[in-house]
C-alpha cells in the first residue's frame, strides 16, 4: 500500500522527498511520525507513506518505521538502498539486550520482581494477526480479556505463553514466589521491580528524541505500571540523564523513546520504542510533537 502525500507551502530550502516505511497489516494506529510528517509536508517536503517492502518508490529520506521488537530482515534488506536511513541501525529492541534489572533464576535478591516479555508491548506487534482487523478499543479489551483467560491458566500455562498483557505485567513479592514455567520461557524476562515512589504515586520518566530535538517528563499514577492514560499528575520536565545518552549511541537510534525511574541517583532503563504511539495525550502535546519535527534537519543533507 503506497499513500502518497502532496507538498505544502513551498519552504526556502531543499525539497526533500521522505518515505515512511510501515509493515504491511500493521495494525492502523496513529504514530507520532504521522503528526510530524504534517509538520514537513508544511514546510514544503513530499511525504509518502508505504507499507510492505515491495515496490517501493524512490525517496532522499528513509524512515524505517516497521513496529517490531526485531526488523524483518526484507525490511532491513530493502532499506539499504536509500541514501539517508532514519533508524537504519536499531534493529532489535528486545528487553534482555539492554534491562540492567533482569535476574537469573539462582540470583540472590530478596526484593519484589516484575515479569515482563522480551519482545515490546507484551509481545504483541509481534502476534498481530489477531489484532490487525481491530480497533484501539477493541485491541485493549483483547488484551484484558486475554491477561483474564491467561491468569485462570497460568499455573499450568507459563512455561507456553508468548505474550502478556503490557498494562498488567505480574509483580510477585521475591525471586522465589515466580513461576517455574517463566524460567522455562525464552519469551520472559524477570526483572527487580524498583519504583521510583512518591507517598502513594509511581512515578515515570521519559525522554523522546529525534535528532538533535528532545521531549522529556516525569508524571505518576497510583498503579505500580505506570501509563499515561493512568496519569494524575502534572508532567514536568526533567534533566537527560548522561547514561541515557550512552545508551541512545550504543543501540544507534534516531528516533524514539527511552522510559525510565531513578533509583539510588541511577537511572534504571525500563523500555525502549522506536515507534511511539499518538495517545490520549496526543491533542494536548501536538506544539512539542511539532518541535520535535525539527529533528529531521539532521538529516536533510
């Protein structure tokens, strides 16, 4: 599928022609690249949105936009003969490459632990066959009714599942109280579960980037997994911490979002998204969403 987008206002620069590269079937949610690109079509640049990797027409830019813990290898394939490639070079987000929390079965820890998929979001971009056809609110009751049938099965069930419910990952009271099928499953990852806590609220910190733009915050829920449609806080703007910076060069992204707590003055790498959904909060943030859209100077040469 090829959805070509017409130019904007002509801009005093170059014209650029950029590509956003999608997997065809991919389940049709907005992505923050989707605001952004209106962004660049006003000042000028042509657009063009195309899922799969077949027929793909000629661009300047490259946005590798396939919502996957690892890119398909004809995605990667196909890539390779543009010019500029925008996360080119991140090609695998999966959990166990970059958790500094992740334990071992026979570690010695005697504090809480959460139990979370090695592939993004619960495992589920990679299981979307059955959500494809869905909407948003029909995939998120999917997902509920599949955490309800996963809970009633799960003594004798965890040593098969590939995947878990992201808003609801398990949180047991010690290494020890953990099912002896997640060990089993290379699908899992346990990981200490260190909140960054304030009186009753859990608190989260984020930091999206694209080129040289930034976008950071630090907002908390009375829910041990905290999401931005559980939200009760103001989200204020916090400092990037150095660490984090060496992680974005180590794993080569562009674009995407780093989430993260501080604990003991360190911060703690919770997951990583090179695709970033439009939510709720979209509306609210469409003039940072905008500023971030610069970013794509770094990459108009």
């Amino acid at each position: 599928m090829d959805t070509r987008t017409g130019q904007g206002q002509a801009n005093t620069g170059m014209t650029k022609t950029i590509l956003l590269l999608k997997e065809n079937g991919a389940i049709p949610i907005p992505y923050i690249v989707d605001i952004m690109a209106r962004e660049w079509i006003e000042l000028g640049h042509r657009v063009i949105n195309h899922a799969g990797n077949r027929n793909l027409p000629d661009a300047d830019i490259l946005f590798l936009h396939v919502d996957r813990t690892l890119v398909p290898e004809e995605y990667v394939n196909c890539a390779s003969k543009y010019p500029v490639v925008i996360n080119g070079k991140i090609l695998d987000i999966s959990r166990k490459r970059y958790s500094t929390a992740k334990l071992g079965k026979d570690d010695e820890y005697g504090g809480p632990v959460i139990v979370k998929t090695n592939e993004n979001y619960g495992g589920f971009p990679e299981h979307r066959s059955v959500l494809k056809s869905l909407s948003i609110a029909s995939t998120r009751l999917l997902l509920r009714q599949t955490q309800l049938k996963v809970w009633r099965q799960m003594a004798r069930s965890w040593s098969r599942l590939s995947s878990l419910d992201p808003l609801e990952y398990p949180i047991f009271n010690n290494i020890g109280a953990v099912p002896s099928g997640v060990w089993k499953n290379n699908n899992f990852i346990v990981e200490r579960f260190i909140p960054e806590r304030e009186g009753n609220l859990f608190f989260v910190r984020y930091w999206t980037f694209f080129g040289d733009k930034n976008l950071t915050g630090r907002y908390g829920c009375p829910h041990p997994i905290v999401k931005f449609h559980r939200c009760v806080t103001a989200i204020m703007p916090v400092d990037i911490p150095e660490e984090l910076i060496l992680w974005r060069k180590k794993l080569n992204m562009d674009y995407g979002r780093f989430d993260y707590v501080m604990y003991e003055g360190k911060p703690v790498l919770l997951d990583v998204n090179k695709t970033q959904a439009a939510g709720q909060l979209t509306d609210g943030y469409r003039e940072q969403f905008a500023a971030l859209s610069a970013g794509i100077d770094c990459y108009l040469k």
